[in-house]
C-alpha cells in the first residue's frame, strides 16, 4: 500500500515539475531521472557515511528532518576527526547536480562521506568557514530568483534539526544517530497558507525512507553483515503545519503519512513520524455553525496578500450535490450566495463596479469508507492592492453564512494563517472570526485556555485547533509545556477532544518570558524563538533514543504510555500528556 502511494506521489511531483505557481529554479529540475543500482554500495564517492561514522547495526535509529535551512555543517551534526553524521542531504531547489542523486526529480543531494570531506577542508584552512561549504552546495545561492533560507544566520530549519539531531561530538549516542535531511524550497517557506507543501513533503518523505532503506543495505556492505539483516528504525520529524483543512486525517499528506507509519518494511525498522500540534488555540481561526448561522470573518486594512477560509459539512452517504451553499456578506454590499450544482465548480464575487471581491470554490471530499463531506474554499482578494490595476477588497467585518436549507449536523469553518515570513514579501495580516460570546480573557486579564471556561456558546472555539497536517491516525502529536510548570502553553492548539497532543515537551521558560534558546545556522550561533515546532523535534529525539535503546512502542498510544512511565506519575497521572525531559548534559536543552 505504502509503496502504490509513493508512485502516486512521485507521479504527483512529475506534474509539479511543470511548475505553473513558479516554486521551483528553472535549473533544479531533473528530466533525465533513472536508477543508480548498487553504485551507492560501491563507489567511495557516492557513500553515505565515511568509515568512522556507521552507526551500530543493532543500536541505531536514523533521524529524518524535513524543513527549510538546514544547517547540514554545523558541529551538532559531525564526529571527532571532521567525520559528519549527515548520511544524505536533498536540497530540493538547488541546481540540479549531475552524478549524485540522479534518482531525484530535483535538486541537488549530498551525502555523508563528501561532507566530511568539505569538513576536513574546513579544519585545515582550505575552505574559510562553514558559509562556503552552504554555497558550494548550493544550499545558499544568492544569485537564484527566491532567496534561500539557509542565508539567514537564524532559521526555522536552523533551530528544529540541532533539536532533532544535534549532538555533542564526543557524545558516544551521536555516532548512533545519522541524520537524512530534505530542505524544501525557499517559495515553500513563503507561503505560509502551505497550499503548495504536500507534494515537496511527500517527495520528501519518499526520499528519506529511500535513503534510510540504501543506508541500511550500506551498512551491511560494510560491515560484511548479512543482506537484509540490517533495520534501522526511522524517526522523521516535520515541524510544519497549516491552519485550515478538513482535519479528518483524510488529506493526501495524512493518508501518506498514515500509509507509511502502518507499514512493516522487510528491509528497514518502523517508521515514525512527529508533528508540532500547532499555535493558534487562541487564533480565532476556527469556528462552528449550523445551518442558518453565520460569523463575522475579519479582513485587516493594508493587507497585500490573499485571505483564505475553508467550510467543511458534515459527512453524508450520497455522492456531492451541492447541498452546501455559503452566503457572503461584503460590508457595504448585500448578502450574495454560491450556487453551485456540480463538485469542483468555482464562484466569483464582484463588485458594483465589476471589481473582483473573492472567489469560492466547491471541493468535495470522499473518505476511505465511501462517505463524502462537502468543502468550500472562500478566497478574498487582498484589501490593499500591491500595484495600480490590481484588484482588492473591503476590509472589515465580512459575514460567513451557512445557508439554512443545507443538511443538518455541524460545519467547521478555519482561517487560513497568512503571516510575513522574514526574507520574504511583506505586507500579510492575518485575517480572523469574531463573535461576541467568545471572551480572550476573563475579568482579571488571564487567557480562558479552554471553550469549558468561556461560558455562555461563543461558535468560535479552542478544541478542534490541532494542526490540520496532524489528524490522521498514526503519526505522533506534540505540544508544548513550560519549563518551570511543565503545564501545556497557553498558544499550543488542541484535538477535538481537548488534549494538546500526545506528548508535551518543554518550550517556554515562562508565560511570562516565552521562548527558548536555540541554535542558528552556524555553529556557536544562538536565538531565541518559541512554539510547538520546537517542542516535536524534542519528541523525536527521545523517541529515537528509545528505540536505539532496543524498545519498540509500536503506536502513539504505546508511546504515550513509555513517555508517562519514565516522566510522569503513574498513580495519578496528569490531565495533560507527558513532558519529555532531558538531562542536564544535554547542551541542546
């Protein structure tokens, strides 16, 4: 099953190559793809990892990480004598480079022996810093239409795979841990909406269980071990996430993710995967109508980008008929719904003046048991045009209605995040629901953390928060805590039944100083930053550490259940889920 979803996907990427929004360099991509046999097993420039870095064939867990400017040469991620830990490295917008990674479809991959090389360079003067080894990779070429990430001393990237992955050299579990990397292009960082992510993350997850899998067959070949006989687990870490979606674990993403967490490889360990539970429980990005309902959506001034919402009906039996209808009330203007009859259909909302206000579009979704859930996609166009002839919208206070002849049940209504990612365009505002009934605070200025604490039935609601890559049924949640309370952070989202993940793990300092240090691009370098993107990499992490230790929980709930026995207390356990800790040797903590 695994395997038909990963040729559906990377058929997927093949169309992607055709690249209509503009995501990837003209000179990334790779029209002469094809296999490389054993080469890899063979030829000293093509290994994985120089002599001095295999992993032990028994103790091992490989570490995957998914995101944007990793720093693939920093001191977290290397051994004694200049050896690196990075078993591969897929920079999937880089110039496309001949004769290493001619089975990828883009991009530029460098792999462990090479890098060690660049390393040793390094030590001995002959390349100046850790700089240049980024841009003879090309991981930083500020000559390319997008800027990198990786030319930012402080990253996402940056500060999630020292968390992930980053240990001391002379640590004797680092040896244990080599890291198989993806950094995505910059323009999937820029679009903070993450409708272009899946199919780059799904190519990417393909990569690491394909590397993981070569790495295991190189091990072997090494150490003259039997084939097969060597199954390193895999604990891949994907600190990214999205706001909006129909959150019932039934996206391509999820389903992927889903297939590969459920599947018994012959010839790697279980795979795992590790998600953050998200940011905005207090965002006001999500709501709850019933038909005949509306909520007032908010659309800030002098915002030079879309603002997007998503309306997901409740399941039914039969095929899409269009029985879900959305009204749009445009301050100023009267209300105006769809009329849509057939799925996939789209909508466009104009002005007196013949000006485009938003579009909708009618996007049905069938589950794996043959039911369907109706989905509409509300766009606004920006409420300040960025040129002179572009179109644009009213701010304000915009209505959502769900039209009062719709089927029964309840509608989840989101807003998508739109936020200025530094390095790229500015001018985004987040757009938001407000209703009344909902109370940020109560009357001695605390947040209300929870809907129970609200009072009264504010349709805006804090369960249900939890990051939409996040709801399927096998890949781990985590959240994050306080270090001085251990109690879960006032931002990190929640599942619909109100928990904030599977396992929490120490963020903030403090609600009153909310961030902790992290690590930049180059080593030595530090910042600070917050969230539960930092809070999933420290899951991952332990968790590897366990499985290298020869334990085997083989779900999230087995994995809960570990995580309480050493952290939490048995006889009465908390209402929140465990806290992962680290030892004070850890420097990463």
């Amino acid at each position: 099953m695994m395997m038909a979803i990963a040729r559906e996907i990377l058929s997927a990427f093949d169309d992607f190559l055709d690249d209509p929004a503009g995501i990837l360099s003209e000179d990334a991509r790779n029209f002469d793809r094809k296999g490389f046999g054993n080469k890899d097993l063979e030829d000293p420039a093509l290994a994985y990892l120089s002599p001095g870095a295999l992993p032990d064939p028994r103790k091992g867990c490989i570490i995957g990480v998914i995101d944007d400017a990793i720093p693939f040469a920093h001191q977290r991620f290397t051994l004694p004598g200049n050896l690196s830990r990075v078993a591969s490295v897929w920079l999937q917008d880089a110039r496309f480079r001949p004769g290493m990674g001619v089975d990828l479809p883009t991009g530029a991959e460098w792999r462990g022996a090479e890098l060690s090389g660049l390393l040793d360079d390094l030590a001995n003067g002959a390349i100046p810093d850790e700089d240049a080894i980024y841009r003879r990779t090309g991981a930083v070429d500020l000559t390319r239409p997008a800027p990198p990430s990786g030319a930012y001393e402080t990253g996402h990237g940056a500060a999630v795979a020292p968390l992930a992955a980053g240990f001391d050299p002379f640590d004797p579990q680092a040896r244990n841990h080599p890291l198989i990397a993806v950094c995505l292009p910059p323009r999937i960082t820029a679009d903070s909406m993450g409708v272009l992510a899946p199919v780059p993350i799904m190519a990417g997850i393909v990569f690491i269980i394909k590397r993981a899998r070569r790495l295991c067959r190189f091990i072997e070949a090494r150490e003259n071990l039997k084939p097969g006989s060597v199954r390193l687990p895999v604990v891949l870490n994907l600190s990214l996430g999205l706001t909006a979606g129909p959150r019932d674990g039934q996206s391509p993403l999820e389903r992927f993710m889903d297939a590969v967490v459920a599947s018994e490889p012959s010839d790697l360990g279980r795979v795992h995967i590790v998600l953050p539970s998200g940011n905005h429980r207090q965002g006001r990005l999500r709501a709850r109508l019933q038909p005949g309902q509306q909520i007032e959506w908010r659309l800030p001034a002098d915002d030079m980008t879309i603002n997007a919402i998503e309306i997901w009906g409740p399941p039914h039996a039969h095929p899409p008929q269009a029985d879900l209808q959305v009204t749009l009330t445009v301050p100023g203007l009267a209300p105006a719904t769809t009329a849509f009859t057939a799925p996939f259909q789209a909508s466009v909302l104009t002005g007196p003046d013949g000006r485009r206000l938003a579009e909708a579009y009618y996007t049905p979704n069938q589950m794996p048991d043959g039911r369907w859930r109706d989905g509409i996609v509300v766009i606004a166009s920006p409420t300040c045009p960025e040129r002179l002839g572009e179109s644009f919208t009213p701010p304000g206070a915009w209505q959502v209605g769900i039209s009062s002849d719709a089927p029964g049940g309840i509608y989840d209504l989101s807003a998508q995040r739109d936020e200025v990612i530094r390095g790229f365009r500015r001018g985004a505002r987040q757009s938001w629901f407000h209703d009344p009934a909902y109370r940020g605070e109560d009357e001695a200025g605390r947040p209300i953390a929870e809907d129970a604490a609200n009072g009264g039935a504010p349709r805006i609601i804090r369960t249900g928060t939890i990051n939409s890559y996040a709801t399927g049924r096998g890949t781990l949640r985590a959240g994050a805590s306080y270090r001085g309370t251990k109690r879960v952070t006032i931002y990190t989202s929640l599942l619909d039944d109100g928990q904030p993940g599977d396992c929490l793990a120490p963020v903030d300092h403090s609600a009153a100083t909310p961030w902790m240090i992290v690590r930049g691009r180059n080593s030595g370098s530090f910042t600070r930053s917050l969230g539960t993107s930092l809070a999933a990499p420290q899951l991952a992490r332990w968790l590897a550490i366990q499985l290298a230790d020869g334990l085997a929980p083989d779900d999230r709930q087995a994995i809960r259940a570990l995580a309480q026995q050493q952290f939490g207390d048995q006889a009465n356990p908390p209402a929140d889920p465990p806290v992962i800790q680290f030892p004070a040797r850890f420097p990463e903590f």
